[in-house]
C-alpha cells in the first residue's frame, strides 16, 4: 500500500501538526515568552547590522528588477518588495553576518532567520498582535527542532540544517500566523519540508546566508499553499521517503512527538556574543580571557595552541581565509582576531580584517587539536609569549544555555547593531516595543520603525 | 584545507561549466536539433493540457495574490506573473498530467517542464533566437543528467530527481541563455543545486508536479543571482558535502565530465504516449495490445496477470486510488483503463474515472508480480477472461529510445493537448513555429499563442 494516499488514520506529522495548529498563547510558559522577547531583539538587530552586507546589495540588485507588489518591508533599506521576496532577502540579512541565534537542542539550528523573515512578511497583511507573532515563533522552533531531531545523521551528512530544517519551521510557523487547522497545518509541513535544501559544501559563499532566506520565502510560499487546500502527503517526516530518511542515514522518528508539550524548545535558544559560528566560541572566550588577564602583546606571540571539540576543525578549517565570509570559517582567524582586539565582533569579520597582514601573520602561529573528550561548548587555550606559557579552560562558552548572554548584554548587542543603520531613537523605540511584545496590538509599529 | 575557497584551480564543476559556457549552437548535432524541436513542441502541447487542471487553479490563487510585475507569460491562462512565479506554474502544469518527457540515461529525469518553464520566461525579456533557446535547452540537459549520475543512489534515496536535478538543469540552462562566461555558470549551478529539493514521499499530491515547477523558479532565481556575480563555491558536485555525495549513499562525481563532448544527452530524450509514469508504459502496450488482438470484453475478465520491472511496484504500488493524482501511482489502475478504454491518456487519469466503480471493479481483479530479469522497458501481461487465457510479452514500450514515438506521432499528441486549450488555428501555428526552430529571431513569437 501507498504511503501517500490521503487518510484519517493518525501519523506521527499529524499528531505534531494537531498540537501545534491547538496551541494557544496562555500556554506559553514565562520562560518561552521570555526567549520569544529576546529571540525577536536579538534577530532585528543581526538583520539590521547585515542589511548593508555586500552580499545583500547583490541580491537586491536582482530582486528589484524582478519583485513585484511592494507588499513586505527590507529592513534597513527603506524598501518594500514581493511577499515571497522580502523574507528572501530579511533571512539573508539575519544570517550573513553569522551572529544570528543558535538552537542547541539535538541539532544546531538558527531558527530566527527563516522563521521571523517569514513571520515579519506575513506581518504586514492584516493586523497580527504581538502574542499571535510570538506564538508562531515558538511553533518554529517545535517543527524544526523536532524534525531535526527525527535525523539524527543530518548535520554529519552534509546538510546545512538552517536552510533544511529553517524551511520546515518557517513553514509551520506561517501555518500557525495563518491559524490553519491540522490538516492544513500537515499540508504546509508537507509543502516546506519538499522544497529544503542546503549545502554545507556552500560554506564560506554567499550561498550560506542565501538558504536562511530561501528558508523564509519558502516557508511562505508552503503555508500560503496550504491555507488554499494546496495539498501533500500526511507523512513527511516518517514516510518511507521522507525527511527523516531521506535527509539522513539514520532515522529515529518517533522523536518527532517524543516528550510533545512538556516543555517549549525556544526556551533553550542560545544568543551570540561573536559574529561567527557557535563552534568557534569557546576558543574565542579563552583568548580573550588570557589577553585580559595576561596583557600579551600579539607582537611577542610565538604560538596560540588550541584545544577543541573535533566538529571545531570539521566546520571552520579554513586557513587562509580571503574574505570576511571565509574568515567566519576558519579556527585560526578567530584565534588571531580575539588576540588582536579582544573581539569577534563584525569588524573582526571584514574583508579588510581577513587581508589584514599582521592578523595574517599570526593565524599562521595558531595550532588547533581536536580532543574528542570535549563538549562542544568547552576550549582549551596554551600562549606562549615572551618566553611565557598563559592557560586557561573554558568550561562553557558564553551565549550558551549553561552560560547565556544576559537581557542587558543583549539591549546591549541590539543596540550597537541598530543604532549604525536606524538611528539610536528609533532603535531604543524597537527595543521598546519588544520589551512589551504580548501586549503589541499590530506588529507594523514595529516593522516601521525597521525600515 | 577547507574546499569551499574560491580558487584557479580547475575542478569537475569549473570543467564541465567551462564545456557548458563555451559551446555555441553549431556544435549541436543534427539529432540534438531535431530533439530539440520535438521536446519544446512535446512540452508545450502537455503544459497547455496540463494548463487547466484544478492544482494549477490553486496555485494560481496564490500567485496571483502576492505575483507582482507581470513579467512573464502564463500558459493557457492569458495571464502574466512575475518572472520567478510564471516558471512556477508552467513548471507545474508541464508535470501535473505525468504527460511529460523522459530521460533515462541513468537518470529518470522529467527534464523539459523545469528548463523550458524557466526558459520561456527569460525569453520574455529581451529577444531570445530559437537558436540559442534550443542550445540553452541542450546545456539543461547536459547539467541535470550529468549531475544525476554523479549520484547513483539518488532515486533510491527517495529523491524526485525532477525536483532536485531538474533545478540544476534550469540553473544551467538559464545561465546558459543569458550568456554566463565558465565563472558565472559555476556560480549559477552551486546555488542552483543548493536550492534543490523534493521528495518521493510526495507522489501523488500536488507537491509532486510543484517540484517541476519550484525547480524551474529557482533555476532562474540562481542564473540570475550568478549573472550579477553572486558566489558559490567552485565544487557543488564533487566536494566533500556536495550533491553527488549528500543525496546519495554512492558518489560518482568522475561521472560529471565522462564523455564530455562526444554526444549530446538530450538525444536520447523519450516522449510519452501515455499520461503516467514511465514505468507504467510497458504493461499499458501490453494491455492495449490483448484488448487489440483478442477483443477483450472487459466484464468476462476473471484476472490481468503482470509481470513488470520491480521499480513498478516500488512506484506506482497505490491499489484503491481515489483522485486522478493518485491513480497516476497505480500499477492496477494502470491496466484497468487499458483494457476498459484502450488508451492511458488524460481521460484515464481523471478523478472521475479513479472514482468509476467499473474500473475499481476491474483493478481488483489484477495482479502484478516483479521478475528482476526484466528490463524497465519490457512487461508481459496475461489475461483470463471468458474461459481463454491471452498473453503478451512487450520487449520495449512505447515512448523509449529502442521504441520511440514518431515525429507524427508527437504532432498529433501535440495537436490533441493544444487545440481544446488555444485553438486548433493557433495550434497549428505554434507547432509550425517550433518545426522552424532554429531559424526564428524572436521566441516570443511563439509566447504569445501560448498565452
């Protein structure tokens, strides 16, 4: 039998897609609501300070000649584009600069580019309250996480999990601004998760953020689809052709309603400190902290000697980064930037910080071993300097959720990535605004203040 | 090393790219051409058939709501769309009616509704010579197929390589019509093929002719982001968490460039008598060819005995289909309508007759069992009816390349989708426009009787 045919029997993809399409805002928990707050601050602000990337003047080059109906807002752009491509090229801007959030749970997931990319888009039809908004966020994170961890093979296989699994939240999390029912709920999973893609071999490109966006407009696209009858199969994740065996060599799909209302997954949502990816963080904190105690001079440096978890060197091997996209890939600029300024912000992510000459010459003294005893979050870091060794470990990096960035730390981060392209008053308007999201009547006060 | 940096080197990707951007439409072979030619006048008669069917009436719902510049035409519709949502819809209603072209040259790829749907709508723009369009249709071709056999376990994996490959051949073929030099067309199929999706588990739904479609939007979207230098890495195919190694369990990627030059693939292209699957075709003549030969009254048959390729039953295993959707994944739907109607075309895959009780009577009465000695081109079908028992053995069916339709044979085909959606006088037209391909200055000539 056909594992296609349209059927009233229960699935695993229905039994998630009824819970999700049943959830109401008084279920969210304080701690949910709290994540939602900071999740969508956070998000605003990494998009604004993208908005200018070169990388998004590029796609907007091509989207302007092409898009339609001014119908979505580009954040910092002063610009409005087609319902499809605006989340395209906000889900870019949130990802480019690589310092968007980051779920942790059983995958590395940074949800809020293709699921608030889509959500801001949808946003601006009718009015959406605050407390609706918020809710189809957290429902991304249930879908996406939650299929993620169906495949459990997925990461290692190749895949980059915010274009594949991004779609897929954003889908559900469309689907639920939408309010659709189950079955169209259903539809709309089945709809996002046929259209996920995403390379890994993409790293270091344009193409990394570009998924994000895709992400967003595709989970558009999926629940607008669904909202019309616009149909699919009932088993997406569990079929026998579908995601979780598919998209991995192992398949555990049970785990798609596995502990399902327990607890809400955006609670676990990590925020990022530096402007590259989470692997690169305990390394960086460990620098950073024998530069601050220690006082070295880069210039006495002999060798920076690293200890990391094995997926460090896996994902951010490059050497000799030539671009400030590269740069967010390579264990030893990280090293050297942290050493040099105490930072791995933006600026330390440029392309003139990645052809810098003296940040070049002491990459090539950094030394990274991978030691499979360490969890992703810890680092190891031996300078030696002036005839000195300094040591220290990391024991959780910061922006995890064994060591999360606090609410000022993040007003704080907001702040320095909108004020550049917004201005200060309109910024702290935002930040305003988010700070009494649940009770916004209409989510537009906030996406004007964006434009 | 990390494999994403932008380099000199030369690597699989770059070498088939540079083949692909450098050839010009006198290298094309004479049966190229005339493929050529009989695949864009195929294609056009299944999207206009396809043009009216109630999926497309839903996804035009959506597109037209959020389409913007109406940039590009709609088939059978008098309808412009954007150019990234015109493509979509083409590329649906060309794959709605399963109706479409297939290659089988290690791949089973529907190539004609993602390239051509992309194709006709970059044709819009500034004036498009049939000549280039036919060589940028060939260049699809080579892209998509090649890919395919870097991935040997791609359809096993469960990918519906229209989705997935198609989306590389549209990326490649539209990079191709706007003239992309060997950088830009390695840029237009790394983000291409790292947009590329759909899943097997979504056979018969809508989302299954979708997957044509999005493959055709986005191969545009990708040519376009390349023409303007928008970065991918140099290695899609080959790398280490590239297409032939993560859709696949086995990789090829030495396939990418085998042969390059000696032969055109779209030579080898088939054309379909039947409105279904491929793998259907075989026990469909056999069926028709009993019903011929003995005159078969269809309420005397105590059964229909097939045996078929064990792919059959892998793929079209529905027993008690109930839209016409689905009965395209029947193999016993497949036989009834054969032997009731003697025909597997439109008419037989309408909802009506998936509902018929008179064919759901006849569909139980069939059995088919899978012989791995059989090739996917041979059936043999064994009826009992009145007493008798008839037998037929297919070698190689219809539509193959060992058993292909005739040029009068696709005309007529043609004739019967287009007239009842355009008009037999401009029918005629389009068909005599395409029977002088080659030497047409402008293919908007040809848009416009397709409107």
């Amino acid at each position: 039998m056909d594992q296609n045919l349209e059927t009233d029997a229960e699935t695993l993809t229905k039994t998630l897609c009824g819970h999700l399409a049943a959830a109401r805002f008084r279920d969210l928990s304080a701690a949910a609501r709290r994540e939602a707050r900071r999740g969508v601050l956070d998000w605003i602000g990494c998009a604004l300070a993208g908005s200018g990337h070169k990388t998004i003047g590029t796609l907007l080059a091509v989207l302007q000649e092409i898009s339609g109906k001014p119908q979505a807002t580009v954040f910092g752009r002063g610009l409005k584009l087609g319902l499809l491509d605006a989340p395209l090229a906000n889900g870019q801007m949130g990802h480019v600069l690589d310092y968007d959030d980051t779920h942790m749970g059983g995958v590395v997931l940074h949800t809020s580019s293709p699921v608030l990319a889509a959500l801001f888009a949808l946003a601006e039809r009718p009015a959406v309250s605050g407390a609706d908004f918020m809710l189809a966020y957290a429902i991304g994170f249930e879908a996406g996480v939650r299929t993620g961890r169906t495949a459990p093979g997925h990461h290692k296989g190749g895949w980059h999990l915010t274009g594949t699994l991004g779609t897929i939240a954003a889908g559900a999390a469309c689907a639920k601004l939408l309010k659709l029912d189950r079955q169209r709920m259903t539809y709309a999973m089945g709809i996002a998760a046929t259209e996920a893609a995403g390379m890994q071999q993409n790293r270091g490109t344009m193409c990394k953020s570009f998924h994000a966006g895709k992400a967003a407009s595709n989970g558009v696209l999926a629940a607008l689809l669904a909202e019309r009858g616009f149909d699919s199969t009932q088993e997406i994740v569990e079929g026998q052709r579908g995601f979780s065996r598919i998209y991995s060599d192992v398949a555990a799909p049970e785990q798609l309603t596995a502990g399902l209302g327990e607890t809400w997954l955006i609670e676990s949502n990590g925020h990022k400190p530096y402007a590259c990816g989470v692997v690169l963080h305990p390394l960086i904190d460990a620098v950073i902290a024998l530069r601050n105690h220690a006082a070295i001079d880069p210039a006495t440096v002999s060798e920076i000697s690293l200890r990391v978890h094995p997926l460090v060197l896996s994902i951010t091997g490059v050497v000799e980064p030539s671009t400030g996209l590269q740069s967010k890939f390579s264990t030893v600029h990280a090293a050297a930037v942290a050493l040099i300024d105490g930072d791995a912000g933006i600026a330390q992510y440029s392309d003139a910080k990645a052809a810098d000459s003296t940040v070049a010459a002491l990459r090539r003294k950094v030394k990274a071993q991978a030691d499979d005893s360490l969890r992703r979050d810890e680092a190891y870091a031996t300078i030696s300097a002036g005839g000195k060794r300094h040591e220290v470990h990391i024991a959780h990096a910061s922006g995890t959720a064994d060591n999360p960035m606090s609410d000022a730390a993040i007003d704080a981060k907001f702040l320095a990535n909108a004020a550049p392209v917004i201005g200060r008053d309109r910024a702290e308007r935002a930040r305003d605004f988010v700070q009494a999201l649940e009770t916004q009547p209409d989510m537009r006060g906030l996406t004007v203040l964006l434009a």
